[in-house]
C-alpha cells in the first residue's frame, strides 16, 4: 500500500467523521431574530436572585427536611410555591445552567468544541436584565460573564477537589463574598444605584453538594450536611438583601441544575440525575398551592416575565403561569402572547429557509393555517378577556410549535445522510480494488475523472446551489461522483460490466464460472454479514461479546483456547465497570500475576528470561502493597507521623500516591527496551508486564484480572500464528528475522481476530462511552482536582493500553514489515467502515448525554479503528524493535547486536 493511499484514506475518514456536525450535531440555534418584549409597563418584580445548588437531588432534599429549615418553613408555611423541576438530558452542570436561564437544551454543537465556554453566543437572561452579578464556581459563571452588563467572582479552579474533606468551604465562599459585597455597595452610592435599577439579575452557583457527591458520594455525611450549609447561607443572604431593599420587590427561585447517582456521577436520564428541587417566593410569586411539576427549560421565561425582561429569542421553555401572583391576569396573559410570539418567531424563520426548494413541505402537525389560527384566537381571547381560557389554549399547543421548530432544524438530514452513505459505498469499493490491484500507475491520472463523469459532476454542483448548500454539505453530495471517478480509472468498472453482460446475454456459461462468480462472492457476503452484524451489536449490547468469544473459539484447534474464550465470555454479562469499586480485585490481580511471573521463573526453557520475571514479581508485589496502602492504610500512616508537620506536608497520601503513579506510565514505555533482549518473546513479555502496572493503578474493579486473562489469550493467538515454530526455535526468534508469506484467507482471519481483540478491549468491561458509569475513584490515584482534559488523557490511556498490547502481538505476527502492517489495517478499514454506515444512521441529537455519547463513540470509534491500529502497529513496531542496551551494554549482547546489524534479514529458521 502507498503512502498516498494513507493520506487519501485520513481525509476521506476525515470528511466523513466531519460529517456527523453538519447533518446531526449542528447548532439549533438561530440568530437574528428579534425579541419579543412583554407589552406591558408595570411588572411583579424589579429583581431577582437565582440560587443553584449544583448536584442537589430532588429525593435528598425532600428526605432530610431537617438540613434546610428554612426553605422547608417557605414551603410548609404557604409563603411560596414548590415542587419538581425536570432538567434535561444531559444532565451536566453547563446544560443545566444554559436551560434555567436561557431556556434551550444543550447546544449539541457543543460536542466538537467543549463545554466549559460557550461554543456559539446564545441569548439568556443576562443579557436582556438591565445589571447581572454572579458568584460561584469559574466553570459555571465564565459562562455568562462575558457581557458588558455583568459582572462575576468566583474562586480558583484549585478548589474544586473530589479529595477534600468537606466541600462545604466552596458555598461558604460564595455567602461570604456576597456579604462583602453588599457591605461595599452600601457605602457606594454609584454601585447602590445600579443594584436598585429594575431589572437586575443575581445568580448565586453553590457547587459543594456536587464536589461532595462526586468525592464522597451522595448517601455521605458531606453531601447531606453541606445541604444544612447551603439552607442557612440562604436564610443570612435574604435576611441582608431585605435590609438592603425594603420595597418587597424581589422574587427568589432555589433549584438545582442536575442531580445525582449513588455512585457519584451524571449525565444520563435517571430519576436521580433528572429530578431537582425548587422553592419560589417572593415578589410576583404565588403563595401557596399544590407541589408542581415543571421542566427547567420553563423556569428562563418564568424568571424574564417575574422582571419584565424579553424571553430569550432561542428559549424553548413554556411559561408556568401557575407559578405567579402578578395582582393582575392581564399582565400573565400578556407574558404568555409574548412566549407564544417568541417560539412563531423561530419557525417562521426556520421555514423561511428551506420553503423556496419545490418539494419543500410544511409540518403537517402545525402548518401555516394552524399558526394563524391560533395567534387570531389567543388575541380575540385576550380582547374578551378570558386569560384563563387562552393560557390553556397556548399551553395545549405549545408543544406542537417546539416540535415544528425541530422538523425544520433536521429538514435536510435525509438528504445529507444518503450522500455521506453513498461515500461510504464508494470509498469500501476503492479500497478493494486497490487491495486486489496495489499497482498505482499513473497516479496522479487516476485522481482525475474521466468525460463519463462530467454530467454527475454537474447535477451535483447545480443541486447544491439550488439547496443554498454550503461548503462542506456540497462536498458530501460531489464526494461520492469523486470516489466513483477513481473506482472506474483504476478498475474500470464499467468495461468489464459490458463483459460479464456480454457472457450472460450470450449464454455463453462455459467461460463464466458459476462457482467462482457466484456461489464463494455469496458465501463470502454471508459470512462478511453476520461478522458485521455481531461486531455491531457488540456496540449496542456488550452482552454480544459473548458471541465474538464464541467466534474466537473455532480459531485455532486448542482445548487451552475454547477454555480461555469461554472464560472470558463472563465479563460481559457483570455489571460495567465504574457502577461501583472493588479495591480487593484490583490488589489481587498484580499479586496473581507475581504468582504467575514466580512460577515462570523456575521453568528450565525460559532460563534467559528468569532475571525478568524475578523482577516483575517484585514489582507487581508492589503494585498490590501501594494499592492495599493507598485504599486502606493512609490513615494508619498519618497518625504515625503526626510530630513531623515537614514530612507530613510532603508525604500527604494524594501527592505522593500520585507521584508515584504517574511515574509509572513513561516508566512503563522505557524499561522493557531495558530489562530483555533483542529477542521477539522477551519484548513481548517485558512490554505486556509493564503496561499491566499502570492499568492495574487505573482499576477500581474486575478490569484488571479481565485483561490478565485477556492476556493469557493474546499469547496463545501468538503462539498458534507461529506454530510452523518449536517452542525452543519460537524463543530464540529475533526481532528483525524476515516475514512468513501469506495468502488473502490469512490475512482476512487476522483481520477478524485483530478487530475482534480491538472489540474485547473496548467493550470487556464496560462501556467505553458510557459518561453515567465513569467513576471519579477510577483516577484517585492520578488526580482528585477536577480537570476535564487531565482526566480524558488519562481515561483514554486506559483504553489505549490494552489496544497497545494487541498491536504489539499483531505487530510481531507480521514480522514488522510495512506493507502487511497496511494490508491488515486496509483489511480492518473493510470492516469498521461498513461498521461506521450502520453507527452513522444510529446517531442521536436527542435523549441523554449518555445515549448521544455512546452513538457519537460508536460512529468514531469504529472509524478510527483501522487508522488507530496502523499508528499503534506503527509505534509498537519501534518499540519492540528499540534497543536501549545495544549502546550501554554492547559487549554483553555482541552475537545477537551484530545479527542485527547485519543488512540481510533472517527468516524464522534461521534466526531460531
């Protein structure tokens, strides 16, 4: 395979992968629409304070009511209303923000651009209040603080620590801040003014209850307890605001932005992460009434009708008119015609767009006529003067216009899905024929499509114009006319199509072979078709890795393979990893692994290797002391050095547990080029025992002893693709000996069992993409401060090293030769491609964070496979073949230095 393949294939997988942001993830936002002000010159309140206890669940609040007396005295003493706010899948704490005070769901383009800034500019209430200040955490109030109008504090990003005691400090900050300041505003005559202006917005973002349960869980004494902290900074807050303004015009609204699971994380649609708390009252606020069920994208146009600002112009949120007391139904109904205008504003202008195309057609649920419809009556309504009546007639159509809004948002996802599928198509069809003809004459002549092409190449471009396209949709719909170009100058397609046309005209079956054109293509289809489908459920369903082991079993004739495969087929079916942590595995599976390095060591064939393993037995021994130490005697250890403040200080349990741990890794790629030989085996076992220590350091459960196992089966894959080899000549095999010849049905079996190791790696465990089973405790021993990019480095390490070690086994089966390596990768890209077309039509924009996730990692994933493999066949190439001895130690390795240095390589029987 040439080096230009490569570049064509990166590219190609490139666009493709570019793809899913323009078809599925693009931004439902839309910019430049005008906002719509409440008609009205009086408005219930002129401020109001927002306070988010971020992480707080709805069932936490309401079983402990002793940890908040005084938000429980608001809601049992009819001095405001209360209930059950619904937030949004995903449930993170930027989504949550961005729908309580700008009434959107999480802007889906946010997932190629980060989610701790805003990714696009989005109207909220801080931008129509007339001065916003914030406190809180620097993740949640940078998000809104880039206006002229507002004005944030917020604390060092050092102190959000899961390792912490008590988080509690983190609100305790923000009440304390807030007391400051409006000392200092009480003094300031300018700073007095501007608070008293109407309009004015105050957010106060209380992250200890989220620090708390993600470092100590939500059933734990901080999480509970920090709730009492938040109910009394509350009670002192209210108590100065009151002596500060006396006009009684300020409404409040307690919330949270998502909740939790027992085990300390969110992102997903469980009850526990959904449902959040809230408690109004106040100024515009109704007192009293039965516990209400709202969604939080409602509680934006609630806070911008309480203070009379514009509803933000993207808000998807329905005003709760039952929630307020404005002394006047005139002014709610007047709230409610402005949201109804609000949300018309956004379909008209979504419909705009796409209504010139002539098979353009209207939501059939809500079209032109029911729009004008409802604006004529909800205006005759309001003329009558039966608000009540219009309120209910806009609350039972409202969802028809969100779902309007949403069919013109994804009007062209057809279309642009069967282009991108048409590329897929045509870039498999290239890459077989380029992996049954290698021969690239002419290069550069076959990039340039001949005059058969000239007419599709035409219908695309005008199309695309008439579509008002853009660049990169356009090259979706010429992609495929490319590809197809190329397919027919490098195999001429269309000339032997005339041939086999010609031969079953003619009936002339005796030059057509009806077994070799027929019956193996459709065999070969078969068997290709259900690899595919049980690779692809095997992303669905980690339960179906069952059947890849299964698969795997029938390799190789071994009883020591089917019982290995079988063993592993238990993993799949226990509980993913990160649900909870099972520290006893995690020690035992380094102490298993000395036991087996100790048992190796006394085997007379592997007598050059005892050194290694007698090594590794300590080290792994070490391994499972640091854990045992670092889980379970810390305590012990602090109180023994308690007189020495200056060793206590450099020895605290997270610094030096983490020092140690991240010298692990790079520790981990130089040794094993130290401890062995030039020899295939030694840098095999050398490479495969040290990876094990940092992965072992990343376990919290059963992942540890799955990949020792999962080990065990790469070496007898090793083993049976060398079995032309004794085990003495197989020991003695160096690493630069010449490759053994093999045919396409090799090459296709390693490609499945490769692809299929890839798969065990990924989905053995758990689910890789699985955002709701991420445990913080799996990185304690690396990080506690929460650092998104850090803990995705390391999250992905984990990942990696298994696929390291495949890539390394796989990387010695071909001997290291380049061209094989890429044979196999091309192999792998037939698979994972046809893989990608199936995840690209399972994509999702809508439901959890944990579903949206999982059909992102699955579409990349799967198309990065093959890429990924090449780069890590790459890497584990030159690792294997890295000498660090050959210069420090040359006269100990002589014999074997000058075998390599030899120019001419050896085949397996001679370097055995």
């Amino acid at each position: 395979m040439s080096w230009k393949i490569l570049v064509a294939s990166i590219t190609v997988h490139l666009i493709l992968i570019y793809s899913i942001f323009d078809v599925y993830y693009t931004s439902p936002l839309v910019h430049g629409i005008p906002p719509q002000f409440i008609n009205s010159q009086s408005f219930p309140a002129k401020r109001i304070f927002i306070i988010s206890a971020d992480g707080l669940r709805y069932d936490t609040f309401n079983k402990y009511p002793d940890m908040s007396p005084y938000l429980h005295s608001i809601m049992n003493n009819r001095k405001g209303i209360y209930g059950l706010s619904r937030s949004h899948v995903p449930t993170e704490s930027r989504p949550g923000h961005v729908a309580i005070f700008a009434g959107i769901t999480e802007d889906i383009s946010a997932v190629a651009k980060g989610w701790k800034k805003n990714p696009v500019q989005f109207d909220s209430v801080f931008n129509r209040s007339s001065n916003s200040w914030m406190w809180g955490s620097p993740d949640i109030v940078n998000l809104f603080d880039d206006l002229p109008n507002a004005k944030s504090f917020f604390y060092s990003s050092d102190e959000e620590d899961f390792a912490s005691e008590d988080a509690s400090k983190l609100d305790k900050w923000v009440f304390d801040h807030f007391e400051t300041f409006l000392t200092s505003a009480s003094t300031s005559n300018e700073l007095k003014m501007k608070l008293n202006e109407p309009k004015s917005v105050f957010f106060l973002h209380l992250l200890g209850i989220d620090t708390n349960g993600h470092g100590n869980k939500p059933r734990s004494k901080q999480y509970i307890e920090n709730i009492k902290v938040v109910d009394s900074g509350i009670e002192k807050v209210q108590k100065l605001v009151d002596e500060f303004f006396p006009d009684g015009k300020t409404a409040w609204l307690f919330t949270s932005d998502h909740g939790m699971t027992d085990w300390g994380s969110h992102g997903a649609g469980s009850d526990d992460e959904v449902l959040t708390p809230f408690v109004a009252w106040g100024a515009g606020i109704k007192k009293g009434g039965p516990k209400l069920d709202v969604h939080q994208i409602d509680l934006a146009p609630l806070i911008s009708s309480l203070i009379g600002c514009p509803i933000p112009v993207n808000s998807m949120g329905i005003l709760p008119v039952q929630m307020m007391d404005s002394k006047s139904s005139g002014y709610e109904f007047k709230a409610i015609e402005a949201n109804f205008r609000q949300l018309k504003e956004q379909i008209t202008f979504l419909k705009n767009a796409k209504s010139g195309r002539f098979w353009f057609t209207q939501f059939e649920k809500f079209g032109d006529k029911a729009m004008e419809s409802l604006r004529n009556t909800l205006n005759q309504l309001g003329r009558d003067r039966r608000f009540s009546v219009a309120t209910s007639l806009f609350a039972e159509n409202a969802h028809l216009m969100k779902e309007a809004i949403v069919f013109y948002h994804r009007y062209d996802r057809q279309m642009l899905g069967a282009a991108v599928s048409c590329s897929f198509i045509a870039w498999i069809a290239l890459v077989v024929s380029f992996l049954n003809d290698s021969t690239t004459n002419g290069t550069y002549k076959l990039l340039i499509p001949n005059r058969l092409f000239t007419i599709p190449f035409l219908l695309a471009f005008l199309f695309s114009v008439y579509c008002y396209l853009s660049i990169t949709q356009s090259i979706y719909i010429f992609l495929p006319v490319y590809l197809l170009s190329i397919l027919e100058n490098h195999s001429h397609l269309t000339r032997r199509a005339r041939e086999y046309a010609t031969l079953l005209f003619a009936k002339d079956f005796t030059k057509l072979r009806i077994v070799d054109t027929f019956m193996k293509p459709f065999v070969g289809f078969v068997a290709f078709t259900i690899t595919i489908c049980i690779f692809v459920l095997t992303f669905m369903d980690r339960a179906f890795l069952a059947a890849v082991f299964i698969l795997l079993a029938f390799i190789p004739q071994s009883k020591t393979w089917i019982l290995t495969c079988l063993s592993l087929c238990i993993f799949p079916f226990l509980p993913a990893v990160g649900v909870t942590t099972h520290i006893p595995l995690c020690i035992i599976s380094p102490l298993v692994t000395a036991g087996i390095c100790h048992r190796l060591s006394k085997r007379g064939c592997l007598a050059r290797q005892k050194q290694l393993f007698e090594l590794m037995v300590y080290v792994h021994s070490a391994v499972a002391i640091f854990i045992t130490v670092v889980n379970y005697g810390f305590e012990k250890v602090l109180t023994l050095i308690k007189r020495a403040p200056i060793i206590e200080s450099l020895l605290q349990p997270p610094s030096i547990a983490r020092w140690i741990s991240w010298i692990s890794i790079p520790l981990s790629l130089i040794a094993p080029s130290i401890i062995s030989g030039p020899y295939l085996v030694d840098r095999l076992i050398a490479y495969s025992l040290c990876f094990y220590v940092p992965y072992s350091l990343l376990s919290i459960s059963y992942e540890s002893l799955f990949v020792l196992i999962f080990l065990f089966l790469l070496t007898l894959f090793v083993r049976f693709e060398f079995g032309h080899l004794s085990d003495v000549e197989l020991l003695q095999l160096k690493i630069d000996a010449t490759k053994v010849s093999s045919g396409e049905y090799v090459e296709l079996r390693r490609t499945v069992v490769c692809v299929s190791f890839v798969l065990c790696t990924l989905f053995g465990t758990g689910n890789f993409a699985s955002i709701n089973s991420f445990n913080p405790s799996t990185l304690n021993l690396f990080i506690s401060v929460f650092s998104p990019f850090t803990m995705a480095i390391l999250l992905v390490l984990k990942l990696l090293i298994p696929i390291l070690l495949v890539s390394s086994a796989f990387a010695s089966i071909v001997r290291f030769d380049r061209e094989s390596i890429q044979r196999l990768c091309c192999f792998s890209l037939i698979f994972t491609d046809f893989m990608s077309m199936c995840f690209f039509h399972q994509l999702r924009d809508d439901g959890s964070w944990l579903d949206i996730g999982m059909s992102i990692s699955q579409f990349i994933v799967s198309m990065c496979i093959s890429l990924a493999l090449l780069i890590l066949l790459s890497i584990s190439s030159h690792l294997m073949a890295f000498d660090f001895r050959r210069r420090s130690d040359s006269t100990r390795f002589s014999p074997e230095i000058e075998s390599i240095s030899k120019p001419r390589k050896l085949s397996d029987d001679e370097a055995a």
